[in-house]
C-alpha cells in the first residue's frame, strides 16, 4: 500500500438496523454487515484508522410515536410524516402540552433546511439496549482489527430529543445549547486527512446519505474524489429506496467512487 491512508466511516451498523429482529430493520442490512466485516478482515492490516457512528436514542424523542398525539389521544403509526401543515390543522399536538411551541419550531426548520420531513420512526437504537449494540459480525471484525492496538473511533449521534441526528456530523436542526447537534469539526478534520475514505453502513437512504452529503459540503472537490461508497455493504429503508438511488447519483456527479466490497482494495 506504500504511503496510502486508507479509512473507514461506518454509519449506525446496528442491530436494530442490520438484524431482521430489529426494530428498523433494513431489508439486506444483515448481508451487508457479513460482507463489510469480510472487507474489513481482508485488509486488516491496510486499514489505518476506522470511524463508526452509533444512532443512540432515548424513548422520548421528537421523531418517536410517544411524543405526539391525535385529537382522540392517539400517537401515530411509525412512518407517519407530520408537516408544517398537519400541525395547523391540529391533526397532531404533542403528549406535553408545554412542548408543542418548540416542535412547531422545528417542523417549520426542517422545511425551510429542505432536508427530511419530521417521520415518525418506531423507537429505535435505545441506549442500552440490545438493538443499539453493533451487529455481531461487524464488532467482531471491529475487535481483530483492534489487535493491532488500534482504536475504533466511536461517536454517538441522536440523543438530543428535540431534533434528529440522520447525518454523522450534524443534527439535522441544530440546537443551540447543545454542542453534540452543531458541525463535527473534529470529525471532518480527521476524514479530511485520509487519501481513502470507505464509506458503509445504514441506511444508504438517510443516515449514510446525510453523512456524505456533509461531509462533502464542508470538503472540496480532492477530497470528495477520496470517497468510495461500497455499494454492497449499506441498504435503503423499505420505501424509501428512491432516496437512496437519488444520493448515489448526486455523489458521483461530485465526483465519489462507488464499488462493491469485493472489488475494494484489490488494487493497493
């Protein structure tokens, strides 16, 4: 590999994402974690730094069903979208009287950020528990690579409760108070200085999507061309497939690689 630095950002490779048990299981996640632990044991010892996010959220949360209820005091359906309009209507009210002024807030700036509208997700990735550990194979591939008295990079992303955190390096709304919402500077600082990025993880369609997307909004044009998407080891979320197509296509117009898992790193 001579001088190359080859790294690795893994987005949310968690069980809740990645095991067909999980509460927001992505249809070919748990394919895609036996293929990205066989990458990451191939080329061991090439890989000089790995970066992993980990989801990480609390039951109360903004994007969860028991935050918000209907005129007739029920929470809504995971999957459900609530928009800028829903709330005027008063189709939705939130279960604590005193915060429904801020999650009108916040509705009204994720329009206007032009990003996601608020979805409610089944709750997920609970600290603590089993859904938010890394799927087996991905840590025990983790675990080898640490033998060489390597550290994974961990960062925890989500726990605020009033905004949700897709992207690795950014809410999607930021909160003032809290710094874990704003830019990661330090992890950008650290992807910057990499001569190869691979990019895994789920899903292809939200979490990763917004990570990249940052990421190369805060890069230039060399070090987007840094970034290898492996297509094979990260999924969309059923239904949202078409998100997913339409970030691959928007990254590689700027100028990201894509190939399979197979194919990475046969070269160096």
């Amino acid at each position: 590999m001579g001088s190359t630095r080859l790294e690795f950002l893994i987005v949310d490779p968690q069980n809740d994402f990645c095991d067909p048990k999980g509460a927001l299981y992505v249809p070919g996640a748990r394919e895609d974690s036996v293929r990205l632990a066989d990458t990451i044991k191939r080329l061991r010892d090439k890989v000089s730094h790995i970066s992993v996010t980990l989801d990480t959220h609390r039951l109360i949360d903004i994007a969860h069903p028991i935050f918000w209820m209907d005129p007739e005091g029920r929470h809504p359906n995971p999957f459900t979208l609530i928009t800028k309009e829903d709330l005027k209507k008063g189709l939705w009210h939130t279960t604590v009287p005193g915060h429904m002024e801020r999650a009108v807030s916040y509705v009204e700036e994720l329009e206007k950020n032009d990003r996601y509208v608020l979805c409610i997700w089944p709750p997920h990735c609970l600290i603590g528990s089993w859904g938010h550990n890394i799927a087996k194979p991905v840590y025990e591939a983790l675990l080898e690579w640490e033998e060489r008295f390597s550290f994974v990079d961990y960062t925890l992303k989500g726990l605020n409760m009033w905004t949700e955190h897709y992207s690795a390096l950014k809410a999607d709304v930021e909160d003032p108070e809290d710094p874990s919402t704003k830019l990661n500077e330090k992890l950008i600082k650290r992807l910057h200085e990499t001569d190869i990025l691979a990019i895994s993880g789920e899903a292809l369609s939200h979490c990763v999507a917004n990570s990249v997307r940052d990421l190369a909004d805060n890069s230039n044009g060399e070090d987007i061309k840094k970034l290898v998407l492996l297509t094979d080891t990260t999924s969309s979320v059923k239904g949202f497939e078409k998100l997913g197509e339409d970030f691959v296509l928007e990254m590689t117009g700027r100028g990201m690689q894509v190939c399979t898992s197979d194919e990475f790193g046969r070269s160096f």
